[in-house]
C-alpha cells in the first residue's frame, strides 16, 4: 500500500456522496515497472484520483475501470506484461486487481492506508519561520511522519507547542530532527538534546560553517563527547545549489531527509 496518496478518505467520501467508482490496485509488479505492488488509483467516472503510473498502462486500467462502471461487473483482474502488450519500456509485469467501491472496500483501503503510516520514518521540525514553514510544504506530500513544533504564540498551525527537549526525549528511535528556529541559543540547546541520542538517522541544524563551529566548540565544553558531532549536518540541503530563498534550501533539505531515511530501488 501507498497511502501518500490517501486515497482511503477520498473513497470512503465517493461512496458517502452515492458516487460509483472503481478501485484500481497493484496486486503484483514484478521486474521493471511504474510503481510497486500496492500501489492504488481511483477511477470515478472521468474522473482519476491517484496514479498507478502512468503511460498506456494506466490508460488501460482506467479504460476498463469504466468499462466495468459501465457493465455493472464488480471485480477484474488485468495481467499485464508492459513491453509486448503495452510497449512501454520499462519491461515488467503487472497484474492489476480492479473493485466497484463500496462501504467496506474504502474501509478497508482507510484501514490499510493508516497502518502504512505508522510505519513511516518520522521527522521532527523545530522551526517556524521562512524557511520552516517552506519545509513543512515540502515534506507533507512525501511518505514521512511528520511533527512540526515552534514554542512562539503566533507560530502557524499546525506547528505544536510542546516544550522542544520534551520532544526530543519522546521522539521514535530513528527520527530525523531539523533545527531551524527563531534564536541561536534554542538551537543549540535542541541540536545538542537530539546529538545526545545516538538513535536518531539525523540530526540538522540550520546555518553556516560559523555557526556549526561555535556549535562544536560549545557542546565539546559541555562535557560531550566530540565524536557525536559527526552526526551533525549543518548547513542542512547544501549541495552544488547555492541558493539561499526558503523554498530552495526546504527543497535541498527535503531530498537530504529522503535520501538518509527512505531506501529506494533505482529507476531504470
């Protein structure tokens, strides 16, 4: 199941409205294909929620999704073999399993949607400024738990509240945490907390080599161990891209996030 789709609300409201639609699933892709195994769409009338990827496979799909709107049939099993039935070049095999929506169905896709995302990696946000504010954007689309937090009264929802050492304390083994609020000093007592952890996947902090030196210099006069500063990234999102605009450096940090905590075949 892909549930960053979160499909399972949306067909849980179809069948509510009494609209007549066609789930559409991955049952198996083996070999080279668009997406994986689980992976969803919802074909409601001319309307399309979700992609199963694309290209002349997906036409397929939603071809005989309405066909099967059209019939009154409930259930269909597509086995396609993408290059010498589709021509698409990726080669693989997909067997698409197709179902009228109905009350259990969406329930049931709701459900399944719901115990994916408790699996997620979670990252936590300190932060609510320019840029905070750009990463939670970018973020809230990707496969991430994700927690955002800026103490300040006038912070945007849905930033919580919540004291931000509490935070790091209750934070999941193998979060990411991202330091980028409003005052320096936060910072460092937050990067310091989520430093002394050595379960986190990673642990950013917002700034220059100036500010990652006075950093350093600060948590080793704590009494910390200077070799956990090599899990510090900071600056967070740097690369090749010397762009300093929030959604620039949100983007970067994004594909920092998802390159430490997601693992993904490559594409062909």
């Amino acid at each position: 199941m892909t549930p960053e789709d979160g499909l399972g609300p949306l067909a849980t409201a179809l069948v509510a409205a009494g609209r007549v639609a066609v789930l559409v699933t991955v049952r198996e892709a083996r070999g080279s294909t668009p997406r994986d195994a689980g992976t969803c769409m919802i074909v409601a009338g001319d309307e399309i929620f979700g992609t199963i990827g694309g290209g002349r496979l997906e036409w397929a799909a939603i071809e005989k999704a309405q066909g099967l709107l059209a019939s009154g049939e409930r259930n269909a099993i597509m086995s396609l073999p993408l290059g010498p039935a589709l021509d698409q070049c990726c080669g693989g095999h997909v067997i698409l399993a197709l179902a009228r929506l109905d009350k259990a169905l969406a329930a049931s896709l709701t459900r399944e949607e719901e115990a994916a995302r408790a699996g997620w990696p979670v990252v936590l946000l300190f932060g609510a400024g320019h840029v905070g504010i750009a990463l939670a954007e970018a973020l809230r689309p990707l496969p991430l738990g994700f927690r955002w937090y800026d103490e300040r009264p006038d912070a945007p929802s849905p930033a919580r509240r919540d004291a931000p050492l509490d935070a790091i304390e209750q934070a999941p083994s193998g979060a990411a945490i991202v330091v980028m609020t409003h005052d320096h000093k936060l910072d460092y007592g937050i990067a310091e907390a989520a430093l002394l952890r050595p379960d986190f996947a990673y642990v950013g902090m917002i700034g220059s080599s100036t500010k990652k030196a006075r950093f350093c210099r600060g948590f080793i006069a704590n009494g910390h161990d200077p070799a956990a500063l090599a899990r510090l990234v900071c600056p967070i999102g740097a690369g090749p891209v010397k762009d300093k605009r929030p959604a620039v450096i949100a983007a970067m940090t994004a594909a920092e996030l998802l390159s430490v905590l997601l693992t993904q075949a490559p594409l062909d």
